[in-house]
C-alpha cells in the first residue's frame, strides 16, 4: 500500500498546463539564455500585475537559493551586510549560500516569523561601531515566512519605510509567494509589493511548476549587469526557455499562479478545519499551506501508517505537533481520507 | 517566412521520449532534492556504463556552469589554481565564474583547442615559485573542446597519467561529451574516461535534454560531502526528479544520449560534404556537430535570409568563415535545403 | 593638559627592548618573507615554552584579524562553518573578516564571555540538517575573552574533549594569551593551550610589540601550505623580521611576553581594589587587564577631565560601567593618579 | 666570510630616521587604527605634494599584496574584471590574491614590462561577448613595472585618457613608485600621477620602511566606506601609527622617500655602467634599481663567493643573465668591492 506524502510542496511534478506548453513550443526555435520570446511574454504578463510606471527588470533562475544568491550578492558590497530574523530560510537552511559570497549575515528573533520595525533597529544599533563592524545594508524577509505566517500590507509599508529613511535595500523571499499572496491574512497585491521592495522573486517550483522563480527588480538603480550576476552564478540556462514557458503558464488569463496557490492554501485550511472539529488544537494558525496540528503520540503512529508528514516538535504529555504541507497537486480525497483516519478526540 | 536555426545546440525544447517521461511520472510523488527513485534509477543506468568496480558518486545539477562551479570548488583548498587553455570555457565563456569561488585560472595556448601534456609541465614550471604563486592543482579539459574537437584515448591517458605523476586532479567538462563520444575520431568509452580522470560530466542539454548535468566523481576522495557544495551553490533542485527523469531516458537501452549525439554530428557531416561537394573548403576538419566551411560574403549574404549561423571570422579575399551547429532535433531537410541554396563554386 | 588614557592596550609604541633590538639588527642583512634568522630563533624560543614532541609550525601576521582570517579560512572546505560566542571578535569586531572569505559563523550565548560544550552542542544539533544546513566543523573561542575573563584549564580540557569526538577543529584566538596567562584565574600554561586545541595565535602587540601575532599550529595536518595562505590573503611580510625580532625579544630568558602582560593585569588589580575600597562596586570581576567599575555620572564626568576611558553601559541611577584597560605601559603613577581623583562613595 | 646581498631591496631595517622617530615617539599615547595625529601628519604632507584641488583620502597597510587586495576589491561588483600585463605582480607573485576576492585576471602581454593602450584595447574587444564574459573594468599597472622599466608621462596620459573614455577605473601599484619618480627615465611628478589614475599606492618598503604602503584614493567616487575594506581584509593595525609615523618620517622636508630611491637608484647605475666599462652588456637598459648584466657562468661562479644575487636566465653561449637589485641601504664600498671582483672581458 502506497502512502499519500504531506512532506512539501515540491513532491509531483508540474501543472499539467505547464506540462503542455513544454509540449506545444518543443519544435520552436529560440534564442536561448531568456532571450527567448516566451520569456519575454512571462516578463509581459508578469508587468502587467504591476505599476504602470514600474521601471524594472525580471529574470528567471532554477532554484529558490539561486534566487537569493544572485539578488543578494548582486547588490551588495563586500563590507555589507544582511539582516534576517535567526530563522530566515537564508540563515538555517541554504548551507552558508550568501556567506559563500562573502557576506556577513546579522540575525535577530522573529514575531510569527516576522522581522519587526523594532527588530530591524536594534540590528542597526547593534552593529554600529564603525568600521569594525560590517556595514547593514539590505533587509531580508520572506513572504510567507518559514512558518507560513504572512505578512500585512501595513507591515510591510512600516519596513518598507525604515528602509528608505535609513538607506537599506529592502529584499523579499518569494518561495512561497503565491501562498502569501492566496492568504486570507493577505491584504497586499503584487503591485504592491512590488512598490514597496527593492527586489523579490516570485517563486514557481512550489505552485507547479518543475521549477523556476522569477526576480523581479524593482528598484532601477539594481538593474545594471543583473545578467552577468545569473551568468557567473550558474543561474543561466542554455535554455531559458523551460521558465519563460512555465511563467507564461503560471500568469496567463487563468491566473494558475494564484489559482494553485488557492488551492493549496484550501487544502490547509480543511485540513486545520477537520482537525479542530475533531476536537484537537493546532500549535499556529494555518495561514496559508502549513498545518502545525497537537496530536498524541498514538494517533501519529496510526497516521503514519497511511500518510508521510514531519513530526515537528515534542509537545510534552505524548503529544506532538505535526506539520502537514499541502500544494497545488494535493487531491482532496487524501485530505478526507486524513481526516477520516483521525479518530475524534 | 521563418528561417532556420543552425546557431547552436540549445534551441528546441527536448526530445520527445524526455517529455513523455516527464508526463508520465508526473503526478508520482517522489522525495525531494535528488533523493527520488528516477535519479537512483539513473545513477543506475549511467553507472551501468562504467566499470564494475567504480567507487565514485553521481550528482545532477541544471546547467554546465553550475557543473563547472560546483566540481571544481569542492576540490580545492583556496590556494590552489586550475590549468586549462585559453580557449576553455570556464576561461572565456563563464563570466569569471571560478575565479568568483576564489580560484586562479593558469592559462596555456592549446593545440588544437586542446591541452597537450607540453603546456600543462609549461604552466607548472612557471607557476612554481611558491609561496608568492597559486599552487596549480588541477587540471581542466573539455571533451570535444570548445572548437569541437575530441581528444584520443591515448591522449588523455597522457595527460592522465602527468596529472597522477604530479599530484594533480583530472577534471573533464562533458558539456558536448555526447558529441566527442559519438564522433568518428573518437576511441574512448565512457567507462575509459571514468577511469582516467578524478571527475568529469556528461552534457544532457546539448542532446537533448530540456537541462541538466550529470557529474560523475570517479575519485573516491573527492565524494565527501558534495551535496553541501550543490546546496550552498544553489545548484541543489527541490524537484530533483527533474534531473533524474531526463538521465533516466538518456541512458535507457535505446541509448537516446548517444544516439542523439550520432544524430547531430551526422548532419555537421553531410553538411560538411555537401559543401566540400559544391567546391569549398572548411577551416577546420569536421569531427562532432560543428561546421567551419568559408565561403565567399556573397553567398553567406544569400544564405542568411533563409538561415541562421554565426559569421566566425574574415577569411580574407572577400571570404568568411561561417560556424553550422546541428544538434539531436536538426531536420534533415534543412541539411538538404541549406546545401540546395548552396551554389556550385 | 594631556590626559591620560585608559581606553586601550596599544595607545603607545613598543616596549624598549624591542626597539631596541630592532636597531641593533637594522643592517644585518636577512632572507625576506620570514626566512630570516631571527623568526627561526623566535620559533624555537616558543617551541621551547611547548611539549618536547610538538610537531607543528610557527607563522607570524602583523595583525589579529589577519591571524583569524588566515588561521580559520586554511583549515576549512567552503561548506564548512565556525561555532563561536554572539560576542565573539570574528563575530562583531573584524567587519565581516569571516564570512569575506565564504564560511558561516554560527553563533550561541556565552557564559561569562566563554563557550561552554552544552552550547557547542547545542550549535552541533540545530545545525543537523545535512546538506541544507553549512557544516559547523572549527570551534572559535579566546582567552582572554572580549570580556577579559579566562578559560581554567578544565574547561579547555572538556572542550577539546569534544571538539575530538565531535571531529572538529579547535581554534583559539589569543590576542588576550597574555593577559590570560598572567591571571590569577589562569591555571593553564602555554604547553597546555598547544596540547588541547588544533590551532592558536599569541597576541603581541596587546603585549608591547609594535605589531606581530603568532600562529602556532598544533595539529600536524593543518601545517600543509600553510604560507601560501599567508601570502594570498596579505598577510606575509616582505621584512618578515620584523616579526621575528619582535617576538624574539618578547620569548627571550627575561620573557617579556609574561611579564609585560603581569603589568598590565597587576596595574588593573591595583585599581580595581583601590575603586572597591572607596565603596564603589565593579560589574565584573577583574580577571585580566580590564576593570569595570560602576560609578555615579557625576563622578565620571569630573574623572573625564584627566583620564580618557570608554563609558560602557547605563547602569541605571545616574550612575554608568566604564571600562579602564591597562597595559604593559601603565605608569603606576597614574593608576595612583585616577584612584587619588576618585573620591570615597 | 659573509656575503653581500644584492637579491633584493627589503634585506635589511629601516632607514635610521624612522628608527629614531619611532623611539622618540614611543611613549605618546595615540588613537588606535589610522586616528593618530602621526598618520594624520603623513597624509597632510602627502597631500602636500599633490595638487592643491586633491579631494581623495590616503589610508595605510602593512604589504603591498593588502595594498592590491584592499584596492582592487574595494573597487569592484564581484562580475568584474582587471586587465593586467602577463608579467604584473598581481598576476605571477601574489599567490592568487585578486582572485581570492573573487575577480577575473584579463591578461594581455607586456611592450618592455609596460601595459599599452593597444593591448587594453585587445584585452577590451576579445572581452566583450556580454554577459558570458567578466567585465573590464579596472586596468592595473605597475610603476616601475616588475622588470624595473618606468612609465613616461606621455604613456601614463594615454592609458588614462583611454581609461576614461571607456569608463574604466585605472589603478597603479606603486611598489616600486619611488624607484620610478628618482628614475632618470621619469618625467612624471607624483601629483601627475595621481592626477592621471583613479587609485594607486606608494610603496615605503622598498624605499627604507620597516613595512607600509600608502594607498591614494583619487577618485572621490573610490573613498566611501574604504576603511570597511582595510578592517575585514585583516589589514587594519591596531597602533597604525606606526605606518603613520614611518610615512611622516618619509615625506618630510628631507624627502627621504626620493633620497632614498635615488640612491638606490645611483647604485645601480654605478654598477651598469661599471660592468659596461668592464666589457659586459646588459641584458636591459637599467632604469630603476635593477641590473640585468650578462655574464660567463664562470664568473658567476666566482662572484658567487662573494655576493648573493639571483641567475635570472641563461643566455647562451655557457653565459647567464643575473639580477642585482640596490637599495637605499647599499653599501656604496660593496658596488665598489663587486666592480672589483668583475674581471675585465
């Protein structure tokens, strides 16, 4: 008996519309590097969403950690520093990726997650004492964040604000964009966005695509030799295209960028509903496609016999929290399936 | 009208029997990161062509810079510098991608765009007043070589055997592998370069594949903790399933890679006779799927309406040479309509 | 009026045999780049303070960043990190030295200023999620401390203890040695620091040398091209000598090292109980050659006219820290000067 | 019998002027890190002999690769490249320094040691093919060059001029600057020079420092934040004064710096022109402090017993090429005793 996985996001393979326009476009010759007209038509749609007066550039990498790499190291100085809550994705879990590019990461605790206003000064004053101490220069969030929190438009705009007022760059993390922006805690457009930050990236790979994230630079003075970055990095494909075409596809009129990302976000959102109802707590609220449930330690060993999740932490009295991602490709029938296994508490 | 491409080898999609795969594992969920049953399976398959006693790992990562970063940075310490002609790749064509890891480029003029065991005891003679000089330690060959060209056995059994004798590693880029081992000048296997060199890879996108690399590290020493080094480099895919499905066809028991690789260097050489045919002659002899043929301005002016190729370099007397790429998805009938548009000279 | 000032330990020159020793080399003709005569005697003098059978190597830097930069980037692969203290020198003192040359610091709280194994081990589990976490693998301490306190050699034992069943490399920042050894609170000796830890540094110029630190390098496997490392990064002098003179005179049969570094702490003490027996209290413990007494505003305001010292905290009732450093060059003339401006609490 | 050593121009101290302003210095207490009133003399008097509308900033190191390594990598984003001649010292004498920082060497071969305006314009158009190439950027020269020839005014002006036009930052190693100022070859005023470039350095070890270089920003653009650079490279010194007051002692009204390089440079002329006298050619015309006389190996021999220098080449015909090299320490009765010992031929 085969077991349905609840692991991540990223385990099928894409949305099969993304499958076809691969199919479809196969035979057409293209320049490649993204200077492919598919790439162009994504770069196009993708403008669309944003300010009519929007003045900068979108490229397209492989990988989430390619993404931050080259938005980072592109940026920066080399006696410039990033600040980022301690469980940044950047912090724990890309393997010393933005120190591999030499620069200094400077953490501080997170609210839900979160960098705070509050959090960012005291990074700030902290690291003050010129010139033996390396220089802050760009805040690092991630929306939603690594616990699947989002963040408010008001909370942006404050961190948006203190950037400007202290000549910070202010960079976001969009691995997982399309939940944020899917959120019923989300107040803030991707124009928005987009006018608040310096530079972001939309990330594919976990709202189906086979992968691709998409940078989007907002912030003119940023743009400069971007290209050279990508190039130097490994972050440029011979064949460009394979993310154009997947980005033409995610941000057509169907909109299958936020309509996979719903999805997922309502497969969570069952998920914590069911779980409640069956008379269990939940450690976080679901925001997005994360569910952290309370469950004792017997219930998981059934569980586990038909489903694959992480037990997240020990929760003390033989219960542990569990985390449950969904996605684009999560079939509903599993998600009744786990809630038909748990018995009511 | 739209002409067509001889530009290079990247500028289809991938070859159908890639795509169908894709499909049909599609919604099969698979671990993250490298760790599915298609790129164990693919593991299999290419190990399946090395010898029997081959102690060495596979990793696969989404494009040949990456490749290139990624080898050759998790083997040196920072002192250390690389060997390689001033035509390789990753001297010319990478945007400083090694030096940007911190490693000097020791360059010698190739033969033949190849490295001869006679310039690599030149660059360790000149680079051996130690400590003000980088310590060479390793050496860098591309197979065929950036001007298509493929190195005999008995010629990278030499410069196997120097870079044993003098403590160094044998590092091979692959990135047009498929084509040197297709070629009628070659007489290694895969399985005698896995046996001569401490690590190399094997091109997937120049035949066929939508991406990826596959590196082989043959030197048991150089295994330990690679994965960190894909990580940290941002050459490590959520969906590695990508990687391993594409590998997984290449090396099925049809042979796609090879028999890709036959295909494209089949059509550079009936282009090639077809021109020697019709009066001209060519640069430089013919041995994978690039075509050097001069011709006079005036045809190359006429060509160009219905084709694509890049002019190479005056040749004198009104003459140019032009560079044909054909590939794994090139249409013989556009071998023969490009020979038909040829005049008799 | 000059005042006199307490702020640091290297606002003079250089103690008297020292330059003196440098005259009577000036024209002695040497070997450059520490091939000369006088490093060679240096290395032996502190050998000869070693274990009989230590097989490491001695190098000389001119700065302790440089000794930290070269000392922690030759040991490591890139994907490899450093645990150390939040409050360590590479953590918060050297601009982001570290991370420059590629590798993450993770950091944990102190204990009085020191690592303790509990948090080493708590760095080892939180950073086990291989290969998406950078692999912690050099341990940074110093003794003395940023805060002046000092490891007994118990605790040093029981952190090399682990640092070899965990595999990892122990380094310790000694730009304090001096001032360690000469505590009160010290019971190790110098044969001890080299028998436990892999690699360390001997501060000279906290202890009256114009500049210099040596690097002692325990662990025969770390010495391999450990010069060419020093010549990259800038750290090798073109009159090495200089160096060698320098730490010649410091290991010399007066062992100038100890005691300039017993002057320092002993004029410390001297304050230290002169500002506790007119009723005031220190914030610390004066371990070393830092004293921080907590005095009323007032009082620091009048001291400010004839002593130079940082004020460190707010201690809360108009009265604040300061912080008074002594050296080797403390006239105690004026250590009775400040106690003699201070007036009874 | 001791030998006299012409191999090189850092064998001996210290001009005995800056011993004595060390000693008489010793007890001032000073702020640390480049803040003493030394330094800040220094500058004043540098800047004194440039023009009135300087607007730049001098900071300094201990070594002439930190004076590259901090300059260079100060200057740069990490896609960009240097263009150097094959023979420069950043290039075959530092181990791999720039590339350490990340940066491409772009090397183009040398007219007489010197870089043309024709080779940059060489290294500009075969490095062109954006983004897959590094960026030119920065062009790096030496003066005198590594063989002792010295730039004219005429040549610095069009190196400058072409910088300018292609918005390139030019950068001069002057570790050997004094040596070309004092050249009878010169036209060049140092005010010239730092008119002409955008950054370069003035070396004071080889002219009678014990250590230190002084790094002339020109280029208002290239000063921010500078000193983060000197501080994370490790090139920082606690009591920088002692640069400070080495460089106060060089450029003060007895312009020890010239005097001292014209000796040396006197020196060598009195040696070339002896061993011309005597029947010799050179191998080099003898600008700077460098003679390259050709000799029968069996009178090298024989000098051998009696002086060190180095056998640059062979010249044939059972002669050798040697290199003597003068300082401002050269023992003017030691030129003699070598003129002595030359046979006539």
């Amino acid at each position: 008996m085969t077991t349905f996985s609840f692991l991540d996001d990223y385990s099928e393979g894409a949305h099969l519309d993304i499958l076809s326009a691969l199919t479809e476009s196969n035979y057409v010759q293209q320049a490649p590097y993204g200077e492919d007209t598919y790439t162009a038509a994504a770069t196009s749609r993708i403008k669309a969403r944003l300010a009519a007066n929007f003045d900068g550039a979108i490229h397209y990498v492989a990988s989430g950690t390619m993404a931050n790499i080259v938005s980072i190291s592109s940026c920066l100085r080399p006696h410039e520093a990033v600040i980022a809550v301690s469980s940044g994705h950047i912090v724990v879990r890309e393997a010393g990726a933005i120190e591999a590019t030499g620069h200094k990461l400077i953490t501080v605790p997170s609210v839900d997650g979160k960098l705070t206003p509050e959090n960012i000064k005291v990074a700030l004053s902290s690291n003050a004492h010129f010139p033996h101490m390396a220089k802050p220069r760009l805040i690092y969030i991630s929306n939603a964040t690594e616990t699947g929190t989002v963040y408010t438009l008001a909370e942006l705009r404050a961190i948006s604000a203190l950037a400007k007022q202290r000549g910070l760059i202010l960079f976001l993390d969009g691995a997982r964009l399309g939940a944020a922006l899917a959120s019923s805690k989300n107040d803030a457009t991707l124009a928005d966005i987009a006018s608040l930050v310096d530079i972001f990236w939309i990330g594919g790979t976990k709202v189906g695509a086979l992968l691709g994230e998409a940078i989007v630079i907002c912030n003119p003075a940023l743009k400069d030799d971007f290209a050279f970055h990508l190039k130097q990095r490994g972050g440029m494909l011979a064949k460009g295209r394979l993310l154009g075409i997947q980005f033409q596809a995610l941000f057509g009129t169907r909109n299958l960028f936020l309509e996979n990302a719903k999805h997922a976000n309502a497969m969570a959102a069952k998920l914590a509903a069911g779980i409640v109802a069956r008379g269990y707590t939940l450690d976080s609220e679901t925001a997005t496609n994360q569910v952290f449930p309370v469950l004792p330690d017997s219930v998981i060993s059934t569980l586990q016999s038909y489903f694959s999740f992480y037990v997240w932490s020990n929760a003390g009295n033989d219960r542990s929290v569990i985390r449950l991602v969904t996605s684009w490709a999560t079939n509903e029938n599993q998600v009744d399936a786990f809630l038909a296994r748990l018995p009511q508490h």
